[in-house]
C-alpha cells in the first residue's frame, strides 16, 4: 500500500506544530483493516469488514507533553489537534519530563512483518473453513448441543510516526485468529468450553489438535464436583499462569514503582521468585507471530531476564521513566493506540520450562488441583497488595492422576507469595497470546494454594 | 452528518445484494479527559472519533462494515461491498428516508464540554488535596475526569432518520491506603448525563472522606472466611450481582440461540417472589440512559422479573428475527466499529419492603459486602464471581469486623431463588458493561438485599 498521503500529511501536522509554538512535536498515522466471519447453526450469520485510520499528535511545550487524536482526517482537523494538544500542555503540570526522540543511529525504523497471504483470507475461504469446523465440533459428541460462538478474523494495516526530532517509523504486520465455543449438556448439566488458534496463514490451520483440546476442554468438565476446603499443591496450567502474571504484570513496570503502586519499587536485583523461576522479554522471539524491533517511541528493543533464577533483574522502563530513575530506556514504552499515550508494555514473555512432562507433574505432587482456568481477574484481585480471590476451574488429582474435574470452588492468594511458592515447572511450553505479544508457558507448579469449595468431606 | 438524499443512496447500494434491511450507523464523538495523581495533572487528552457503520441483514444473517471515511462514493462503494457478501436474488422494498427526529436522554444546564480543563482540575484537586491530608496511612490519591458528547445518526431501510445526542460526565477518586507491604483501595467512580450542574453539586468532599475510610479499614481489616454462608448485599453497585447473574442472561444474544440458562423461561419463575426487577432506558440523565437505541428504536422501561416470574426478555432487532418477537429497544454498541447485539442499560432490582436494618438484624453469622467491585458470567452455566471491595462480618445481628478479599461466586438461577430479604432503599450506580458490541455505559442497583446462602471464596478457613 502506498502511504505518502499519509506521510505527507502528519510530516506536514509536525511542521505546523512547530509554527504554532510546540518546542517538538510528534505525530503518528495507524491504519487498520479488519474481516471477521462468524458461524452458527450451519451458515455465516455475520461477516464483518472495516478500515478504519487515525491521527495521534503529541507536542512538547515548557516541559509538558500534550496530546490529542482524532479520526475525521482533514485540514481542519489539523487545527483541532494542535489547539487542543496546546490547551492540553498549558494544563498539565507533571513532574517526570517526557521526550520526544530519535536515536541518531537509527533515524529510520521500518518492521514489515507481512506474511505474503493475506490475500487468501477471502469471505469464502473463511467461511469454508468455518463451517467445516463447527461440523467437526458438532461430531465431537452427541454431548455437544451447539457450538454458541465460532468466529475466524484478520487484520492488518501500517503504522507511521514522524518527528521533529528527525525521525520516521514505518511498522506493518498481519495476523488471523479462530476462536469457538462450545455447549454440551448432558443428565441436565450444561456445561461450556472455548478455545482458539492464531497464525498468519489460514492454510496452516489444522483443525485436528484444535478441536482435540476443545473437546477437553468442554467435555472433561462433565462429572464435576467441589472439593473440601484447604491448602492444595497445585499445577496452573499454562494458559492460567499466563492470565495470573499477566494480571499484575504492570508491577514489573518502572511507571507503577515511581508512583508507589508496585511492591517490587527498590527490590531490582533482589530475590523476589523461587530459584527455579525465570522469566525473560525476548521481542525477536523467533517463535512468536509479531516481533517487536523498537517501541512507540523510536527506542530499539533488547533482549533481557525479568525474573533470573529468583531475582529480579530490572524493571521496564521507557524514556520517561528512565530519565526519572536516572537509566535507559528499556525499549518498553508503547502506546496502545494512535490516541493513547505512551505507556510501558512487555512484548514477548518466554517462562523458562523444565524438564518433567504434565504427566510427570501430576505424578510428582501426588495430591492435588490441576487448575485450568481462572476467572474474574478483572475484579478479584487487588492489583497493589497482590491479593487474589478468584473463581476457578480444573481438576483433583490423586494418586499421582487426574481423577475427576472439579467446579464452584475458588483459589485465594497473594502473587508474590506465589512467585516464591513456584516448585517446578513443566516441559509442556505453548505459547499463549496475552498482553502485546505473546508468552511461552509451561505448566507450573505451586507448593501450596488456598482453595475455598463447599464440600464436607471427600 | 450524512444528508437525506445520500443515506438513500447508500441504503439503495446496500439492498442491492438481496438484504431484506439495511442501516446505516453514523458516530461523532468529542471527548476530554484528565487525570491527576497526587494533586498533580499528569494526563490531558482530546480527541475526535468519527465513524461511519452499514449493517445489513437478511433473515438472521448479518453483513456489518464500517469506516472512518465519509465521502459518499466511499460509503457507497462500502456498502455495495457489503451487499457483495449476501447471495440472494430477491430485492426487498425500501422505505424513502423520514424527515430527521432528534432525541437525548441528556439534561444539561450547563454543556461539560463547555467547561475549561482547568475547572476540571480544580474539582479534582478538592478531592486530592482532601484525601492528601486526611491520614498518613493514605499514601497515594489518583483522580480523573472525562466527558464526551456522542452523536449518533441512524437511518434505515424501513425508513428511519434518527438522531440522539448522549453527553456523559464520568469521574472517579481513589485512595490507597499503605500499612508495611498491604496496600488496600478506596475508590468512587460517579457518572451521569446531567451537565456540569451535577459536578457542582455533588459532595466531593464527603464521599472523598467515606472512599479514605475505606481503604483504611480494609488496610487494617483480616481475610474474609471461605464457605458457604448468609450473605448480605448493600445497595447501589451490589446490583452488580444482578447485573450478571442474571441481566446477561435474559439478552436475546443468548437467549435467542438457546444459550442461556433462561430460555424459555417466560412466565415462570426464575427468582424468588421478592424480587421484581426492572431495565430502565428512559431515566432522564441517568448514567445508562438513552432514548434511540443504536438502531434507531425507541428505548423501553422493561420489567424484567416480576415478583420472581420472568416478564421480559432484552431484544435487539437480530434477536427479534431469531425469536418471533418485537424488538424492545435495546440494540446498542461500544461504536461504530461494532455491531449492535442486545445490552443492558440502567437494571436494578426494585424495592421491596424491608427496612435494610432490619435485615441485619435477622441474620445471625453471615458476610454483609457494603461495596462490590465487577465481576463475570458464563450465560449458558449462570457460574459468575464477584469481588467485594468492602465487608464486614455479621455477627449475632450486628455489623462486627471487616475483612477483606472475598468473593462470591455461584450459579445466577441459584441465587435469585435464595434472594430471602429485600430492602427499601434501592440506589443506583454506573459502571461499564463489556460483551459482544464491545464497552458501553450501564447503571446497575437495587436496594440492600439478603441471598441466604452463597459460596464465599475468602482465606480463612
């Protein structure tokens, strides 16, 4: 796609801002196109299709930075912009400087990580491959009654930045997900399961362990039960780590420390996890479906340890952030949209993983849950404190087996007791998309959870 | 906004592919927000969104594209591109474009978005500057205030030319309390469609001091028990309960594919004779409000539940197609990068006739939750969890300890059978509501209620 409509114009924003009194400026274009399918009861029952494209400006004026963004691009919204982002600055008045930057090295950003099939991801093959799905999950079992929501969607689209400082970004990628859930009621019970797929060409997708999963993951359910109330070893499945770290993940973030809003403020190089946990940003990792070169704001990103063996080796920072402390950029300061401002994010998280299978876990604890899904992180926890009261699902195991799932019981905690409290992990790494990116999670291991559910004896 | 004679245009291209409906959503929203932490402003923004959304249906089966774009030929080439999608031969009758009627379920006296940034502040830094001062265990005070003006245009192919402006105020305060490692918080979050009248008036002051006294008894509070036990529900946000439990469950998204634990439950009873429960659009000013849903439609005040029977479902137009019924007014949508589904809007459960303190009294051990954070629903199950930001222990009748981390979780048909007692003193509160059409402001309420039993996750035994 051609973008210098679009370069023109936000180099042009740029320039004006600084006409109208912005010591810097910067201005940034995203453009997104997105199609969507979705299935139910044997036909397409919805197919969506948008391009959508905005314009984020954020100008430096006597130390403070103001921002503004608006989606009706023409001239006239260009004047919006800039006065707003002027009434903005002379408002503000915060402390931490933010900058506006250009490493002198590397001026130019460009990351096109196009996979060349976007082209293949046409309303028929996606409703092809929809249908033909939901006829597979239906065939799973007669258990199974419906499959309530089944949607396979794409996206795409670049995203330019332009600075007074010199410099120019140019990032453009694509992706496909399917997601489906399931319904099955058996002996009145019902019972509901979802699951999912991500990649960059939908030819790739291989409907077999999918739908392998999601039949556990639906059916394994049946047969539930509570369980005593007590303290559990217990295994989080990948997917349930992944949802508890990414929960308080923000505390890894230097913002949350300087504000007083992480326990883990003054603990860098510190032991705060057990020896066996490690836990490393890796933005070029190979595995993963986007790779993040440089953050939002022009800073190369590197390859470094969160969590090494138990210590925490150093926060995330962006320039603000690190000015403040008196460090670098850890090349984490990203804007989640064009009309956000510049936040701290991770990219990629890879758990290191260990060397016993899931089988091999359960064999080893003896006793215990194996926990598959946690819900209500949005509300159960306090992000500060780390507490966690939070409804859960999975399974009891005994005798080194999984012996029955389990419902209606609930996990409590605090997160960095349960850092200290990792006993293993597994070898069974899957990657699970969360946050910006994504994170490679085995299963892990925690000595001792406390587990509410209602029933008397076992 | 988009002219008559161009949304005709453009409604003609989208019924070209064979559509029995097409509609076009046209969205402009203005929006200001800041924030302060710690008495100073931190955050300032501004911004424009505008969007434009063709929806097409042909018997249950929708097309929707959007864009940002608003040139006509755009748009018409949009919604042939839409129309490209559906197979059919038959063309449907289109209605000529009715004159444009104009709705708001705002009341302003004064317009917020005519008001400068640096009143904004100014209110919130009373509420910072208070809670500063109030005690050395509050630690850190954040604040933020946003409002927005959203125009929504609606026209369609049977005829429809709507306009409603929505302007909203929303604004929160919270306070964390530290004591060694434990941080606890106290938080409001008020919002409504009234002008910058309500900010004025409301008492800033006082309710900054109550979210203060919060997170100070939750800082020094113990853990909530776990088990099953007699759980009472304050008013306001506590029918957030409801709002899970069961709303989302009586929204034709789920009850139209038969995946709701309330299918076909019209007429009978779902909840216990107590309960009568309402979904309120029309409620001038408040937080949840509208008059034109996001299809056009007139809003509803829909009994829900009515002396524990089921009365009404919440039906969207596609839902209407898919259950035989007519639609009551409740389509709506995040914006226009979605497509409408059925949602909620300000839903409570009604009076009922007991004094709250008596309802107190009569419980001899249980967990009385004063303040409820969010929480989630699986509609086909009814399993949801809740946290409490605030509770107490009840013990022998009285209100004792307080303690902190509980959740509640069970199954929504269960607990509205075990709803034994309901209060007069029904309130309501915003909040944000997220599901298929993406985020949009709800009020939620009720008045104190009693469930006799409910499973509460806590960490003592």
């Amino acid at each position: 796609m051609d973008n210098t409509f679009e370069k023109e114009l936000i180099g042009k924003l740029v320039d004006k801002a600084l006409e109208y009194g912005f010591e810097e400026a910067e201005a940034c274009y995203m453009s997104s196109s997105s199609m969507e399918i979705n299935i139910l009861n044997g036909e397409v029952s919805s197919y969506e299709n948008s391009k959508v494209n905005g314009i984020g400006f954020r100008g430096k004026k006597n130390g403070q930075m103001g921002g503004s963004f608006t989606t009706d691009i023409d001239e006239s919204a260009m004047d919006f912009m800039l006065e707003t982002a002027m009434e903005n600055c002379e408002v503000l008045d915060d402390e931490d400087e933010e900058f506006i930057y250009c490493d002198p090295e590397h001026p130019e950003l460009v990351s096109i990580q196009l996979s060349g099939n976007y082209s293949k991801n046409t309303y028929e093959k996606f409703s092809e491959v929809g249908l033909e799905l939901e006829k597979k999950i239906l065939e799973l079992s007669d258990d199974i009654k419906a499959v309530d929501y089944l949607s396979i969607s794409c996206g795409t689209g670049p995203s330019i930045s332009v600075n007074s400082k010199g410099l120019h970004t140019y990032k453009d990628s694509d992706y496909i997900t399917i997601f489906a859930e399931a319904r099955a009621q058996k002996d009145g019970v019902v019972k509901t399961g979802g699951h999912y797929w991500f990649g960059k060409d939908i030819d790739e997708f291989d409907p077999e362990p999918f739908l392998k999963i999601l039949k556990k993951k639906v059916l394994g359910k049946f047969g539930a039960a509570s369980v005593k109330s007590g303290e559990y070893k217990v295994i989080l499945d990948s997917e349930a780590f992944v949802s508890l770290f990414q929960t308080f993940a923000g505390a890894f973030s230097s913002y949350s420390m300087q504000k007083g809003l992480s326990l883990l403020a003054g603990k860098e190089g510190t032991k705060i996890a057990s020896d066996i946990f490690t836990i490393r940003e890796e933005p070029m990792y190979e595995k993963a479906l986007i790779k993040f070169p440089f953050d939002s704001e022009g800073v190369l990103t590197k390859s470094k340890a969160l969590i090494d063996n138990g210590v925490f080796e150093k926060a995330l920072y962006n320039l603000k952030t690190a000015h403040k402390a008196g460090t670098e950029s850890t090349g984490n300061g990203f804007k989640d949209a064009f009309s956000a401002p510049v936040g701290i994010s991770a990219t990629n998280l890879v758990v290191t993983p260990g060397e016993k299978s899931f089988d091999e876990l359960c064999e080893w604890i003896g006793e215990g849950i194996y926990i598959t899904e946690l819900n209500g992180l949005h509300a159960g926890v306090n992000k500060i404190s780390g507490d966690f009261s939070l409804f859960c699902e999975g399974y009891l195991v005994k005798d080194g087996k999984i012996a029955r799932p389990v419902e209606q019981i609930t996990v409590a905690d605090n997160f960095y007791d349960v850092l200290k409290k990792i006993i293993a992990t597994g070898s069974d790494t899957i990657s699970v998309p969360e946050g910006k990116g994504e994170y490679f999670c085995p299963s892990v291991v925690i000595s001792s959870m406390n587990i509410s559910g209602d029933m008397e004896e076992e | 906004m988009i002219k008559d004679a161009t949304a005709q245009r453009i409604i003609e291209a989208a019924m070209s592919g064979g559509a029995d409906f097409a509609e076009i959503f046209e969205e402009e929203k203005k929006s200001s927000a800041v924030g302060l932490l710690n008495g100073r402003t931190i955050r300032a923004s501004s911004g424009i969104d505008y969007g434009v959304g063709i929806r097409l249906m042909l018997g249950t089966n929708v097309v929707y594209v959007y864009t940002c774009d608003k040139g006509e030929n755009d748009l018409i080439n949009l919604a042939k591109e839409a129309a490209s999608a559906l197979k059919s031969d038959s063309l449907s009758a289109i209605r000529e474009v009715e004159a444009l009627s104009k709705s708001t379920p705002s009341v302003l006296v004064i317009d917020p978005l005519s008001v400068s940034k640096k009143t904004n502040i100014d209110f919130l830094k009373q509420a910072s500057d208070y809670a500063m001062s109030f005690d050395a265990l509050i630690t850190q005070v954040s604040a933020s205030y946003a409002t927005s003006n959203r125009i929504i245009h609606i026209v369609n192919s049977e005829g429809f030319n709507k306009e409603e402006s929505q302007t909203r105020i929303r604004f929160s305060v919270e306070t964390v309390a530290t004591k060694g490692n434990e941080k606890q918080t106290g938080r409001i979050a008020p919002g409504t469609m009234r002008g910058y009248e309500y900010i004025n008036e409301y008492p800033i002051i006082d309710k900054t001091r109550e979210c203060c006294e919060t997170a100070i008894r939750m800082v020094n509070a113990g853990y909530a028990p776990s088990g099953k036990m007699p759980v009472v529900i304050g008013n306001g946000f506590g029918g957030v309960i409801f709002h899970e439990a069961c709303g989302h469950a009586l929204e034709s998204t789920a009850v139209g594919i038969k995946a709701s634990c309330f299918t076909d439950k019209l007429g009978k009873q779902i909840a216990s004779p107590v309960v009568s429960a309402r979904d309120n659009a029309r409620i001038e000013g408040e937080w949840g409000s509208y008059m034109t849903d996001d299809t056009g439609r007139e809003s509803s005040d829909l009994l829900l539940i009515e002396n524990g029977i089921c009365r009404n479902y919440l039906v969207d137009d596609l839902g209407a197609r898919r259950m035989g019924c007519e639609p009551t007014g409740c389509g709506r949508r995040q914006d226009y990068s979605y497509a409408p589904t059925s949602r909620m809007s300000n839903t409570y459960i009604d009076n009922g006739e007991d004094d709250p303190a008596d309802i107190i009294a009569d419980t001899e051990y249980g967990l009385y939750c004063t303040k409820m954070g969010g929480g989630s629903v699986d509609t086909a199950t009814g399993e949801f969890n809740f946290a409490s930001e605030e509770a107490f222990m009840i013990r022998n009748g009285k209100i004792a300890e307080p303690v902190r981390g509980a959740t509640l979780i069970g199954k929504g048909q269960e607990i509205l059978m075990n709803i034994d007692r309901v209060g007069n003193d029904l309130e309501l509160s915003a909040g944000m509501c997220g599901s298929m059409s993406g985020n949009i402001p709800v009020t939620v309420g009720q008045p104190t209620i009693r469930v006799s039993s409910i499973l509460v996750g806590g960490r003592e035994a």
